[in-house]
C-alpha cells in the first residue's frame, strides 16, 4: 500500500514537478547563451518558489521525488537543506558544500575566527567566501573531467542536451524556518560567485509566497530571479487519494464510518498531512488483522485454502455467526444446511472452495 500511495503521490505531483525540470533546464541554458543578460541581470540567482501548502509531513517525499528528477534528467550536483541543521550561516554553507562534493567540510571552532567570520561575511575577506571559492575550484574541476571523458561525477542527462554546464541546484525545503539573517547572508555570498557558479535555489514554501518578501529585504530580493509554482492543495490531494484508491475495487478493504471520521477529522484539525492520513488507514489494516482471527483468509486463493485446512472449532464458530454466511444457509437445501451448520469438515471443503473460487 506504501508504495501505492508514493505511486499516486507522483503522478498528484508530476505535473508541477515537470514544471520544475522545466525551468531549470530553461535557467540553465540561457546562461549558457548570448541571451543570459537580456533574460536575467548577470547577478541574478534564478529562484523557484515551490508553494507545497502546509501539510509539512509530506514535503520530504516531494522533495526527495524532485532531487531524484534533477540529477537523473538536468544536473548531478543538488543539494537540499533544511533549517534546523542551518542554524548558522557557516552550518548551512558546510552542509551545502557537504552534500554537493560529497566530502567532509571541516569548519574552525574557535570563537575569535567565528565571530570574524560573521562580521566579514558581507565582504570578499571572509572565511565563508573562501569556501565558496573551494566550491567554483571543485565545479570547475569536475566540469572540466566530464568534457574530457575522463573519470568524474556524471553530468550528462538522458534528454543529452549536451550543455556544458549543469546548474548547482540547492533546495531549502522548509524556507520560513530558515534564520532571516542566515538566508540574506547566504544569498549575498552567493550572488557574488553567480558568474564563476550557475546556482540555483528552489524555495520550499508552506504558506504564502510573501514568506519571501518579509524574510528578505528588498537589497537581497532583488538578487533573485523568481518564478512562482503552485501544487494542489492538500485537501484536493486527500480526495484524490481516497478517491482513486479507498473507494475502488483494487483496495477490496473498506473503512467505516468511525474510522472514516477520525482519520479525517486528524488530518483537518491536526496536521493536513495526506501522508499521515495513509499511515492512520494502515494502521487500522495491521489492527483488524490483528484482532480478528479470520483475517489469515485475506490472502492469495491457494494461500487462503491452506490456511482454511488449519481453522480450528473456534474460527468455524465465528464464521458461522457471519451475517453473510448466515444469508448463504438460508438459500440452501435443508439437507445443505445440516451439513454446513454441524460438519467442520464440509464447511472447511465445500463452502471455502466456493467463496474463494468467487472471490
């Protein structure tokens, strides 16, 4: 069912997704071109503004989905970052440089330099900067390897655009949680290396796009070249999801009311996580099976006529007090009916035989 669900989830979510991959691709190749200066100020940083609604729980499959679809189909150097391991700005530029040269950063403990570092971090003397600069060496270095045919990171797409290029795409998944002071820093840094380094920034956005304008002042704003993408509402999502799933016939086992009602009831008034909605159906799967003994029926036809062979006294007598059973006596012959009501053997050989056969 898990993978059912990430099946669907893909396809609510392919449409903005191929959006995505899309403007990259776009972002990446006019800067390749004679028409960077003429789309976008050589300063510029192209942004996305990912607006995925506040049903947090389930950006991470989104986001991990989008990662998967960038390095297969535009460039192998993404990275995504999410604010409680940003704190700082010289944490989030480690774990950026981290998970783009897939090394270990070493930061410098020491309080003095520390404090340096942020006072000087809005000039070209500051350690981060030469970081930053570590970063373009290590770009250079391995675009370099890849047009030459030789051993490196793989950079070439199926679609085989050929571009020389490919962006360096770092995704801030939870973008409001980020520090303010540590997103405009980081910005400013950036924008200073956009002519060495083809970033990009995807903006994971729960709430409203004026995240942006009120995190960022409008000297760092400026900076970036946004492009805003809508996805469907969670709410549009869970119809989709009960639709195309609960409610058909591929997902023989129904919920009912009660339950229908407080799994809905957690995902309008707690956390709008279709996700979790999923997780809160699974688990009233795993507590019938669990509590009801005939649920070893719910199989395979060859594996549910063993397991019948197994029933003992007890399990006959529960399917006995069946309704639906009951209304399959009724229809039968007196003598049909004897044998089903008393013999275990006839009910184990003739009546399973003929529900699973029909099932």
């Amino acid at each position: 069912m898990g993978f059912v669900c990430k099946v669907l989830q893909d396809e609510l979510y392919r449409k903005i997704l191929d959006s995505l991959l899309d403007f990259t691709r776009k972002c990446s190749s006019t800067r390749q071109h004679s028409d960077w200066t003429s789309q976008m100020r050589a300063s510029e940083i192209p942004t996305a503004a990912l607006v995925l609604g506040v049903n947090v729980p389930d950006h991470d499959m989104t986001f991990q989905s989008l990662s998967e679809l960038l390095q297969q189909s535009v460039s192998p150097f993404v990275a995504s970052v999410q604010a409680k391991e940003c704190g700082a700005l010289k944490q989030l530029m480690k774990r950026v440089l981290e998970r783009l040269m897939d090394t270990v950063v070493t930061v410098e403990d020491d309080d003095e330099e520390e404090e340096e570092a942020k006072q000087t971090s809005t000039q070209h003397h500051g350690r981060v900067h030469c970081s930053l600069g570590a970063l373009c060496d290590w770009y250079s270095c391995q675009t370099k390897k890849s047009s030459n045919g030789t051993p490196g990171k793989k950079r070439s797409s199926p679609g085989g655009d050929g571009q020389q290029q490919p962006p360096v795409v770092i995704i801030f998944k939870d973008l409001e949680a980020f520090s303010p002071k540590v997103l405009q820093d980081f910005i400013l840094i950036c924008s200073r290396y956009i002519e060495r380094l083809p970033l990009m920034f995807i903006f994971g956005i729960a709430t409203s796009p004026s995240t942006i304008q009120h995190m960022l002042p409008h000297s760092v704003s400026s900076l970036l070249c946004i492009e805003l993408f809508q996805s469907l509402t969670c709410t549009q999502h869970l119809a989709t999801v009960i639709d195309k799933l609960i409610l058909t016939h591929h997902f023989p086992f129904k919920l009912n009311a009660k339950v229908m009602q407080v799994l809905i009831s957690i995902f309008l008034y707690h956390d709008f996580s279709v996700r979790n909605f999923i997780k809160g159906v699974q688990l009233a799967l795993l507590e019938h099976f669990h509590s009801q003994p005939l649920s070893v029926l719910c199989c395979e036809k060859q594996e549910a006529l063993r397991n019948a062979t197994q029933l003992g006294c007890k399990d006959l007598e529960r399917i006995r007090t069946l309704p639906s059973f009951k209304r399959y006596v009724e229809k039968q012959e007196s003598q049909e009916q004897e044998s089903l009501l008393r013999d275990d053997a006839h009910l184990k050989v003739d009546w399973f035989i003929l529900i699973i056969t029909y099932r």
